[in-house]
C-alpha cells in the first residue's frame, strides 16, 4: 500500500538524517544553482532510497539534498520524475508524500515552460498563479484519508500569501516578474503551433511538461505550494521556432541567479 512505502521510504531517511526539513524544494529547470547556496548538507542518491523512482532524463540528476538555506531547514530534490518517462502520476508525486512525512510545512517547485502570453519573453519569470492539468490526475484509484480527502478543493492550489511574498520579495530585489496559469501537459513532444494556440484558447500563460501532478499530491496532503516557471521559449504565433531540450536548459540555466536569490530571500522572509 502506498501509505506504508510512503512510511518506510521516511523512516528509511529519518534513520539517516537528523535535520527535520521545514520546507520541501522541488529544483525544477533554474533551481539547479540552489544547491551550492544550501548549508551542512548531507545526500542521499535516489537510487540509495527504498521505494524512489531513478530519473532518466539528461540533465537532471537524482539526489535528495538535506541542509540549511537562509538559515531555514530544506529537503531539496535535484532531478524530478516526468509522466513522459513512463511513471503514472502517483509515482511522480511520491517524494511529495516522503517529504510530507518527513514534516515538511511548504512546497516550492520550479520549471520551465513554453510562454503562451503574447506579452511574455524568452527569460520571463512566472509566478504560477494556477493550472490546467492535462496529465492524468495522481489521485485516481482508492483514495487513503489518511493523506487527505477523495475530493480535495483545487480554489487555492498555489498559496497567495507566498505568491503575494514573491512579489514583496522580487520588487526589492528588482527581479521583474509575472503571474500567470501554466498548462501542464504529458509530453515528451514540444507543442505543434496548433496546441500552442489552443492552449493559450484554454486560458494558458505557459505550457510545460511537470510540476502539477507533484501540486496536486501537496494540496492533497494540505501543503501550501508555490510555483515559478522559467519561459526559455515562445509558443506565440510568428515567434515559434524549432526548439531543442538543450535551448531549454540554456535558457534556463540564464536565470538561475534571479531564482536563486528570489527563492533563498523568499525562505529568509518566511514566519
Ligand atoms: N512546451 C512544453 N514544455 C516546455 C516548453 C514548451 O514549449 N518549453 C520548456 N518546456
């Protein structure tokens, strides 16, 4: 049963890591850089933890990071799962379970996406306000209270008081933000012109490959989540170009100092 390996995955890392984490970080695309900023750390290797998937993308490599970030205590995890690697969505989400269990009060994640917003620019940083998901939903099959309820409200899926910190945070240290929804899709494949336009249609600022079925088990479980999004490329109409995964980590890796010093200076400002 998934809430016993969810126990046994956490007692697993309780037995060999004394700091308890506060706040669970999720290093998406541009939150790479964290991890030089995070203090007596102490590693464990997906592949090391019973009950972890392995991440098979290149790029994203897979170890639980535990240790202090502005003097507040993290769980870090540098290298996530995608449904296009071929886990369901519940398996996706399972170290949000972990981190939960471990006690983890909040969750940030990061990403990078598509920009549908005519406005927006390659390097825009988006504050995800709210979602679309058009992967299939963590939570289908039997549902375990003692997780959260079968019907959980999706009205505040990213907290506005860390959205509203965000802002605070991002105008003092002159960091030029957005706020909009990120569609998330299945992937593998990059959006034909025709999905970038109907995702916009929906409702879409941006489109990606991730984050939400992580957002979903949080919610689930009661976490306060937030979110920001990386643009490394444009799916507007007159500014779609083929687009490589490399451009994508390009692009991304050109914001990493903006998103380093907005999340760290978020932590610090956090209670
Ligand atoms: N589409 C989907 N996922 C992405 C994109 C995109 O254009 N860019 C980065 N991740």
């Amino acid at each position: 049963m998934l809430y016993e390996k969810v126990k046994q995955t956490a007692e697993f890392i309780s037995a060999r890591v004394a700091l308890k984490p506060e706040t669970g970080i999720i290093l998406g695309t541009g939150l790479g850089g964290l991890v030089e900023k995070i203090a007596d750390k102490v590693v464990l290797d997906y592949s090391d933890i019973p009950g972890f998937p392995v991440s098979t993308v290149e790029g994203h490599s897979g170890r639980l990071i535990f240790g202090k970030l502005s003097s507040r205590s993290v769980a870090a995890m540098q290298g996530r799962f995608h449904y296009y690697e071929g886990y369901d969505a519940e398996t996706v989400a399972f170290p949000v379970r972990v981190m939960k269990e471990l006690g983890v009060k909040r969750l940030f994640v990061s990403n990078a996406s598509g920009g549908l917003n005519p406005s927006y620019s390659v390097g825009t940083l988006m504050v995800i306000e709210d979602h679309i998901n058009l992967i299939p939903n963590p939570l289908i099959g039997k549902n375990d209270e003692r997780f959260g309820v079968r019907f959980p409200d999706m009205r505040h899926a990213y907290d506005p008081a860390l959205i509203e910190l965000a802002f605070e945070v991002a105008e003092s240290c002159s960091i030029a933000l957005e706020r909009g929804v990120y569609v998330a899709t299945a992937g593998p494949t990059f959006e034909t012109p025709a999905e970038y336009r109907f995702f916009r249609i929906i409702g879409g600022d941006a489109v990606g490959m991730s984050t939400v079925p992580e957002v979903i088990v949080a919610r689930h479980s009661g976490l306060p989540v937030f979110g920001i999004s990386i643009v490394t490329d444009l799916g507007v109409e007159g500014k779609i170009f083929s687009i490589t995964h490399e451009e994508v980590q390009r692009e991304g890796a050109k914001a990493e100092a903006k998103m380093t010093a907005l999340i760290s200076e978020m932590l610090s400002r956090i209670n």
